[in-house]
C-alpha cells in the first residue's frame, strides 16, 4: 500500500522538475529573442536618426543675372572658359550689399556649394536664350551651411570652435527670415556620382556598378550552379571523387570571401588582363563567392523532390533525361531561384573582394558598361566611412539604409517567388 503513493509522489516530481525546466528554456528563449529584437531597433533607430537628414539639402535661392560682361570679360563668350561662379558672386553680393572686404566676401561666398557655377552652365547649355536675363534659381549650399540647417552645428560654441564664423551665422538667419534658405529633397544623392565635396556626393556611380556587377554574376553563377548541382545530384556515380567534390564545394561556401578577391586578383587582373576596378572582373569573383551557395541551395532543393514523382516518370517510360527536366527541374525550381536569390544577396553586400581588385579607388564618373571604372556600394560606405568631413556621416548612414533596403526587398521576392511558384505534391 506503501510503493504507490510513494512512486505517484516521484512521478509528480519527476513532471514538476520537467516543467520547470521547459518554463526556464522559454523564458531563456524570449529573453534572447527580446534582446536580439533591442538590439536592432536600437541599431535601425540610430541609423535613421542618423542617415534621415541625407535625403534632403539645404538650398539658396538667388536672383542670378546672365550677364555676358560677367561670363566672358574678353568679349567673347566661350562656355569651356566662361566665369559662372561670377554669376553666383554678384547674385551674392547683391543679396547682401553691406559685405566689403576680401575675407568677408570669402566668407559670404563660402555660403553656396561650387555646384552653383555648375549648375549655371547647365541652365546656359541647355538654353542659350537666358544670356542677358535674370533669373531666381535654387542653388545647393555648402555642407557647413547644411551641418548646420540640421542642427549639426552648435552655433553658441566659441566661434573658433565651430567652421561658421559669426558673420557666416548672421548672414545665414537674413536668409532664412526672407525665405531664401529651405531644405529640399536631396536629388544629388541618387543622381550623382562619389565627389570630395559632401553636398554633391551621390550614390548613383555605386549603385550602377553594384546593378552590372550584379548581373554578370547572375548569367555566370546560376546556370552553372544549376547544371553543376543537376550532375552531382542525378548523374554522377557515387565514388570517392563525387564525395571530394562534394566536400570541396561545402568548404568554398565557409571560405572567407578575401580568398575569393585575392584569386580574382591573381587570375582575373595580372593573368587574364582584366582592367582593375571594372564591374567586370567584379562580377566574376562574386560569381566564384556566389556559386557554392548556388549548388548546395539547388542540390537541396533536388533532394527535396519525392522520389515517387521520379519513379512514376521512369515506370511510364520517360528516359533520365526527361525526369529530371520534365519532372524534377519543375518542381525544385522554387528552391533554385531562392537559393540565387539569397546568394545574390550575400554579393551585394560583399566588399572585401572588391578591395582586393582596386574597386577602392576614387570614381567621379558614373560607369557607363561592364568595362568602366566604377566602384560598388559596400565600398563607397566604406569609403565615405573614413573620410573626415562631417557632412560625410550622414550620408554614410543614408547609403546604409538604401543597401538594407534593397537587401530586404531581394530577400522579400525570394521569399515571395517561392510561395508563388512552390507546388504540392
């Protein structure tokens, strides 16, 4: 009478103890999950609280006169040698006549961005009708002006501590009362190429360099990924090479991808003669960094097929060929596209390669095809990263965001392509 109560008892705690700790394991759980989840709202908060401001710049209005005494003081109007940064100095000096001195002038001319003379030029290429009027024009501000603006700039700082003097503020708030300073959406960004100067610096160069590297390494990786994971996993004999082979792709996944740059460098550049910082040599060593992950993705995704849906092709008459292009390929597609998806991703964000094959070099000119120099964005976060101006952070922080963003929505049609196209069986 004694053993069952006293076995019941054991079983009780036995259950107790079980449940206690399955109750630890998922409040250990939830505290990493919540953590994680801080972790990366603190890390997106401060990156848009600091890359936000980016994606607008502070502009000047000005009434700026098309003089041709100003643009060719020789008498003759050539464009190659035309003063447009005069058109914006007198528009300058009009707007504040008081102005007298050579260092107060430079101080005042300090104001607007050397993109304004560009900007004239343009407007006069365009349309040569505007010598002799005047018009009032939207120019960028320099980056100091803009620092400011948004609030980057303490302005009750000791005037030898901060890059605005105190004429330079003074002169920024006349602007501001009379509705001549506004802060705009920063088309630059995306329409410019990388320059030394912050208001001008776009993304455009990388982004095109990133789009042509990207699609060499798609024609290149995924049908060789694919053909090469069909053999491995259709054809090929089971032998000690296929099992090399096998080990041998799963170690190139794990490499770390500078190997990959260092080969490109080797093969690609000094053997083949590739130019160096080309979208072209690019794309083929992100093509070595992408296919291992390609095959084992699409292996995968070929085991996963039933082999029901193999047997019945075969027990029908289709020959090996036919079930697995007619039978196989259909149904494991999905898990193919996904798997180059995802490597694609990981392509994008790669920057050590790129180092590796003078992809960090300084390119103002937005590249026009696979042979250009160009550099990609990965590499241009890098660069601005390092750079000592201040304006430079936020657009650091601006350009982060927009490869995140594209990182999700290539994660996001990965995840939507498979749901679209994955079959029941």
């Amino acid at each position: 009478m004694t053993r069952k109560p006293a076995t019941r008892e054991k079983l009780e705690a036995g259950l107790k103890r079980r449940r206690r700790k399955e109750l630890a394991f998922q409040l250990v759980g939830m505290l990493a999950t919540t953590v994680g989840i801080v972790f990366l709202g603190v890390f997106f908060a401060d990156l848009l609280g600091k890359g936000s401001s980016a994606f607008v710049q502070t502009f000047v209005k000005l009434d700026v006169e098309f003089t041709e005494d100003v643009l060719a003081p020789g008498g003759e109007l050539d464009l190659a040698y035309a003063d447009f940064d005069g058109l914006v100095r007198d528009a300058l000096r009009e707007e504040f006549p008081n102005v007298s001195g050579r260092s107060e002038r430079r101080d005042l001319y300090r104001l607007v961005s050397i993109a304004a003379g560009y900007q004239m030029r343009d407007m006069i290429i365009a349309d040569p009708g505007l010598l002799g009027s005047t018009e009032t024009i939207w120019v960028p501000a320099s980056s100091t002006v803009d620092m400011f603006v948004k609030g980057n700039i303490d302005p009750a700082l000791d005037e030898a501590l901060r890059p605005l003097s105190d004429a330079q503020l003074a002169w920024i708030s006349d602007l501001q009362s009379s509705g001549r300073l506004e802060t705009q959406f920063n088309s630059a960004l995306f329409n410019n190429g990388d320059s030394r100067e912050p208001e001008l610096a776009g993304i455009r160069g990388a982004l095109m360099g990133s789009f042509y590297m990207l699609i060499i390494t798609v024609m290149l990786a995924f049908p060789v990924g694919v053909a090469a994971a069909i053999y491995l996993e259709e054809f090929a004999p089971r032998s000690r090479w296929s099992d090399l082979i096998e080990v041998n792709i799963n170690n190139l996944a794990a490499v770390p991808s500078i190997v990959f740059g260092l080969l490109g460098l080797a093969v690609f550049i000094n053997w083949v003669g590739i130019p160096r910082s080309a979208p072209l040599v690019g794309g083929l060593v992100l093509s070595l960094l992408t296919l291992p992950v390609i095959i084992i993705a699409s292996r995968a995704a070929i085991k996963a097929v039933p082999p029901s849906i193999r047997e019945a092709a075969l027990g029908l008459g289709a020959s090996e060929m036919q079930v697995v292009f007619h039978h196989v390929m259909p149904l494991a597609l999905p898990g193919m596209l996904t798997g180059a998806i995802i490597g694609m991703s990981r392509a994008l964000g790669e920057s050590a390669p790129l180092l590796m094959i003078g992809m960090v070099a300084f390119i103002v000119d937005v590249p026009g095809g696979f042979s250009d120099p160009a550099t990609a964005l990965p590499v241009q976060i890098y660069l601005w990263a390092d750079s000592p101006e201040r304006a430079f952070a936020e657009r650091t922080s601006a350009a982060i965001i927009v490869l995140l963003a594209f990182l999700l929505l290539m994660n996001l049609a990965a995840v939507i392509l498979r749901k679209r196209m994955e079959r029941k069986w």
